[in-house]
C-alpha cells in the first residue's frame, strides 16, 4: 500500500522506475533504456560489459575533475580510483549493479542486489538475507551455470512478476512454469540449506532463518499479504483514514513484538479508540474520493442515470483534464422535469443545467469550518480540489456521519 492506493507487493520497484525515470518523450518513443532498470541480457565474458554498456547508453549527469592518469597509477603499482567511472556508475541503477570500490590499500568488485523485500520485522528481514545469500553460495558452486537452462527474458519477467503479486506469482525455472510457493519449497529452499551449509553458516541459524521463510511460504503471509488480508477484515467500518491509522498502528505492535510476519494476527477495528477523532479533523481524512463525474458535453440522461444508479444527489463536472467545471444537483433535474419540454429534456447537456465553477475546499480545511461553511451557504454537497484537480466530495451524509461517531465517541467517554 502506498498513500492509501492497492499498489504492486513489492512497490519500490515501480515506484523507483517511475521517479527516476530521466528520459525525454523522443527518448521514450524510441524505447530508449532508462536509467533504472532490469538489464538486456546475461554477461558473457567480464564486468567490463556492463561499464560499457552503461557508458555508451547513458550521459553524465555529473562530472568532476580527473586528477589521474589510471594506466600510470597502475604502472607504478597503486590503485587507481576510477573516480569519474564510479560517480557516472552511481547514476544507473540497476536492480544487480556492479560496483567498482577501494577500501583502505586494496580495491574491491562488488553487486549491489537492491531486490531484498521489505521485512516487516528484523527477523523476516534477515531470514529474507540468509534466503538470498545461500542461494547465491550455492549457485556458484554450480557446475552448470544457471543462464545454461534458463533465458534472460525469463529472469526478467519472474523479477517482475514477483514484484506485482508477490507469492502468488508465477515463476519459469529452467524450462518449467510453476508457482512461487512450489518453486520456493520445493527447490530454492533446500538449494539455499545447502549453500549457507556448504560456507559454514551455523545449523541452528540456517533453521531458524529458512524455518521462517519456510513457513511464511507455507501460511501465503508476507508483509504486504498481511496489510491486504488486513483491510479486507476491516471492509467499510469507520473511514479509510481510520482503516490505514489502524494498519499502521497494528503493524507497528507486531513490528515491536520480534515475531515474524506470518505470526501476526490481521489488524481489526474493534471498537471506536479515542485516537478515531484524529482521523476528522480535516476535510481531506473523511472526503469520498470515490467519485462519479460527468463532462460539460454529456446530455442530462447520463448524468440522470448515473445519479439514479448510484443513488446520488449531486454530480461533478470536469473537463477533459480533471478540472471542476461545475456541479449538477437533483434539485436542478427535478426542476427540468417540472417545467415540462420532453424535447429539451433528451437535447439538453450538462452545461445548461450545472452550477459554474461551484464554491470548493481544499482537503485540509478543519472538520468544523466545513461544518460551518455548508450551514450559513445552505449548501448540502462540497468538491475537495488540490490546486485545479478534483481530489474528493464532501455531502450532507459525510457530516451525519463523522457528527454521529464524533457523538458517540464523545458519550462513552463521559460514561467511562
């Protein structure tokens, strides 16, 4: 979950693709390889391909002074920096980045592998550690290369579909389709017992870590399974700001508790704690965001159906790029219908019967100075707009609402 949206299991993936993403349009049209991303094929001979690739496909965002000859240094038995090699290496982000480092007198080559899912704990954290890690030890004591019997599209595509639905994913390994669970238990877990054996890790961590991950797979709950079973037991009660403050809150227990995620209970709203009065204070925590909407060009049927369907009493208008352009009430269709014209009635656009440019809030206006502003105006229905897009609605009905829990919260606590 991120900022209250149903995302991808493993969302940082997306989500860094997208923010980092420095390409023009005429770039992206040409399909051009963005700075972050997954890689074209596997490395056939040294790590010298990937430093060629990424300097021949991308430019210098930032650039400083040689202040070296790398062949002398090397001449003369040092060890030179590469300085404008690694600060243009730390501009592309792939998922395996190679890294070219020193540390004291001596020069290192390492993969930075940025994949490692979120724990939520440091318990499943570091079971997720051990999982990769024995893998990687046993895969390269592997007489047979893994890119033998497998094709780089294929890594490509578990990556990514690993990333979007988590454990229910599917999986192709060496030829074969399968799920993510089968493929976990029944192949990569005892290749990973075997690599953390195989370098000496200790039995009972290889237990306990493996053990963890063994039964997370088998119960189906990572983290971001446990928030989505969450909001499922919570449905509809209070509203999805009261929802989200009691994920984060339950997690934040269980996190602090050091058991594993698949231990966890799914949070549930139990009864009103006084802390739901934190979640109506402003406009924006109790707005439907869930909005029906028509265009300036549409006829009056649609905007009456649409209304009757939902069983609605007012409807927004916005045009072609999400801005309010006006407000359509039942009030006003009742008044169309009263004044008789079958004619005009099937002719008529919602342009001639709206509200222009309707009075609006923004999402952070307090709860009582809505309140206020629908009495003294007489008005029964509010569109919530940040900067010139629509974002919400408050009605009549959203204030009964948030007024009856804030009532009923306000007499249990003079009870107790």
């Amino acid at each position: 979950m991120l900022l209250k949206h149903r995302l991808w299991h493993e969302t940082r993936i997306a989500l860094f693709e997208r923010s980092v993403d420095t390409r023009s349009q005429m770039r992206v049209d040409r399909a051009a390889r963005p700075r972050v991303h997954f890689g074209d094929g596997w490395i056939q001979q040294s790590v010298l391909e990937i430093f060629r690739e990424d300097i021949a496909r991308f430019r210098i965002l930032i650039a400083n002074a040689i202040d070296e000859d790398p062949m002398q240094v090397i001449e003369r038995g040092g060890i030179p920096q590469f300085g404008a090699l690694r600060l243009h290496n730390g501009t592309v982000y792939r998922w395996n980045r190679a890294c070219y480092g020193l540390s004291g007198d001596k020069a290192h080559l390492r993969i930075e592998n940025r994949v490692l899912p979120s724990g939520p704990t440091v318990l499943d954290e570091v079971a997720n550690a051990a999982f990769f890690f024995g893998m990687m030890a046993a895969l390269a004591e592997d007489e047979r290369p893994v890119f033998k019997d497998m094709s780089f599209e294929d890594a490509k595509s578990n990556f990514f579909n690993a990333a979007r639905d988590g454990l229910k994913a599917q999986q192709t390994w060496k030829g074969r389709t399968t799920s993510a669970q089968e493929l976990i238990l029944n192949e990569l877990l005892p290749t990973a017992r075997w690599g953390l054996q195989h370098v000496k890790v200790d039995g009972s961590d290889i237990d306990r870590y493996l053990g963890t991950i063994e039964e997370r797979v088998r119960k189906g709950t990572t983290g971001a399974q446990w928030m989505l079973n969450s909001l499922h037991a919570m449905g509809e009660q209070g509203t999805s700001d009261v929802r989200y403050r009691t994920l984060s809150s339950a997690m934040l227990t269980n996190q602090k508790s050091g058991a594993p995620v698949h231990t966890w209970e799914t949070a549930r709203l139990e009864g009103e704690p006084k802390t739901w009065r934190d979640s109506y204070q402003t406009a924006g925590q109790f707005m439907s965001t869930d909005i029906f909407t028509v265009q300036p060009s549409d006829i009056i049927d649609l905007a009456a159906n649409i209304m009757d369907w939902k069983k609605i009493r007012h409807i927004l208008v916005e045009d072609e790029e999400g801005r309010l352009v006006g407000l359509l009430s039942h009030r006003a269709l009742i008044r169309l219908v009263a004044r008789g014209a079958r004619g005009a009635q099937e002719n008529a656009t919602v342009a001639q019967l709206m509200v222009k440019n309707p009075l609006t809030i923004g999402p952070e206006m307090p709860t009582l100075e809505v309140m206020k502003l629908m009495r003294e105006r007489g008005i029964s229905c509010l569109p919530v707009v940040e900067g010139d897009k629509l974002v919400g609605v408050i009605t009549e009905r959203d204030l009964i609402d948030v007024s009856g829990k804030l009532l009923e919260s306000y007499l249990r606590d003079a009870q107790q």
